[in-house]
C-alpha cells in the first residue's frame, strides 16, 4: 500500500462520520469524485492545498486538519497558542468579558479538554453551596468532568445527574466519531466512562440521538434547590487551535424560584 494511505483512510473516516457521500463533498470542495476516490484509496497522494481544501469542506476543527496533513506528510498549519501567551491578551479579554456579562449568572471558561481555566463570581457561588465539601474543590475544579462527575464533586448534589450525563456522553460520542483515534473528544470520553455509576448502556454509541440545544441541571442539597439549564458559546471564526477549542458554559435559572437564588445577592 502507498505510504500516502493513512491520509487516505482518514479522509474517509470523516467523510462518511458526516454521512456525506464522494459525490456530495466533490461537489463541496469542487474536487472531482474520482480525485478523491484515488485520495481515499491511496492510489494517489493529495497535494497540501487538496487537503486544506477538503478539511474546509468537511468542517474539520484545525486541531482534525493538521492531523490530516501530518498523516499525509505535511507539516501542521495551524498553531496551538497557550491562553497565556501575551499575543491571545485580546482572547482573554473577550473571554472575561463574556463572562462578566453573564454575572450573576454562573459561568465557566473551558479548555478543549473540558479544563476549568477560570469561573465567574456566579459559577464560584453555585459550586461552593452546592459541593458537598468545598475543601475539594481546589483539586476538582480543574476539570468540569471531574467536578461532575467524580463522588467528591457536585454528584451527589445533581438530582438528575444520570440525566445531565447521558447529555454529556452523548455529546462527546457525537464529537469523537467525527474525530481521529486520537482526538480529544475520544480522550475526554474514555476518561469520562472510568467514573463510578455511568450507566453500562452509554458504553455503547448512540450517534442517532439528536444532539440537545441545552442540558437541564437540577441541584440539591438540603432543603435548598434550584434548576438551571446550559448553554455553550465558543468563539467565531478562530485562526489557532487554543482560540477554537475554549468554550464558556453558562448556567442560567430554569424557573421563578431559581431565578431568585441566583439574584439574591446579585
């Protein structure tokens, strides 16, 4: 086989995880159907231009893209900027801003492994009432997964925790089936299956489920509840891998009494 195959199969493999046919990306990236039936059969080696070319089509993330140019040989294009660097200041800003705004809302700012890199006033509110033991935080909190998902977190404080996980799961099987093997999403995934009480049937893929617009979480503690749902927001039109792959989850009141808590000392 071609040493060029591994780029070759890799396009297939997110080729047909979007359920698009040779026809339908050739007609995407303007690339002839037989071009890439030879790309994805290694009878012919793709140009770096071909390549960035069909990664645009397919929508890969640019962590996936050069992922597809180092199979094919290529150098990465895409650089991986730590957040603080002094040139993504402007990155961190926007984010503070965001998060700011959302007071007294809780919100989190996350890294493309789903790290904790910084929370808002609102966030650190809800996650020291509703932790069992706040001591714990220090070495929870660098991790949304592990904050909700290891006994020591907020687990035992999440009334519809089997629920908020089966949303979680999902979305990452979603996200690592249109991954390489070593994606971050299948990182995130395997390390999530690890944890006590996942159920045994989220073991198994269920690719078919649509994906949800927010994830309702329902927390108690004592006497005191409250409902929220969730929303994430990334930042458009990224040039560098860091910038793409942080994210800002927010967690606004789902009913009156609620809304209430979350204002009360706003």
């Amino acid at each position: 086989m071609p040493s060029h195959a591994p780029a070759g199969r890799l396009l297939r493999h997110y080729r047909q995880a979007r359920g698009l046919s040779q026809l339908s990306l050739s007609g995407m990236a303007d690339v002839s159907t037989r071009h890439i039936s030879y790309v994805e059969n290694g009878k012919a080696k793709p140009s770096r231009e071909m390549l960035l070319t069909l990664s645009a089509a397919l929508e890969l993330p640019l962590r996936e893209r050069n992922t597809l140019l180092v199979s094919a040989g290529f150098a990465p294009v895409y650089g991986e900027t730590p957040l603080e660097a002094p040139e993504m200041a402007h990155v961190r800003a926007a984010a503070q801003c965001i998060l700011d705004s959302l007071e007294p809302n809780g919100a989190v700012l996350l890294g493309g492994q789903w790290q904790v890199l910084q929370v808002n006033a609102g966030a650190m509110r809800m996650l020291t009432t509703f932790c069992p033991d706040a001591t714990n935080l220090p070495e929870l909190g660098t991790s949304l997964m592990r904050l909700l998902f290891d006994p020591k977190g907020l687990k035992p404080c999440i009334a519809n925790w089997d629920e908020v996980v089966r949303h979680i799961v999902h979305r990452l099987q979603r996200d690592a089936a249109a991954e390489s093997e070593r994606g971050v999403a299948r990182r995130a995934l395997a390390d999530v299956l690890t944890y006590p009480g996942v159920p045994h049937a989220l073991r198994q893929p269920m690719l078919s489920t649509p994906p949800e617009l927010v994830i309702p979480v329902h927390l108690r503690r004592g006497d005191l509840e409250i409902r929220l749902f969730t929303t994430l927001t990334t930042l458009g039109t990224p040039l560098d891998i860091t910038t793409e792959e942080i994210r800002i989850e927010s967690y606004f009141p789902a009913d009156e009494a609620s809304r209430r808590w979350v204002h009360a000392d706003a």
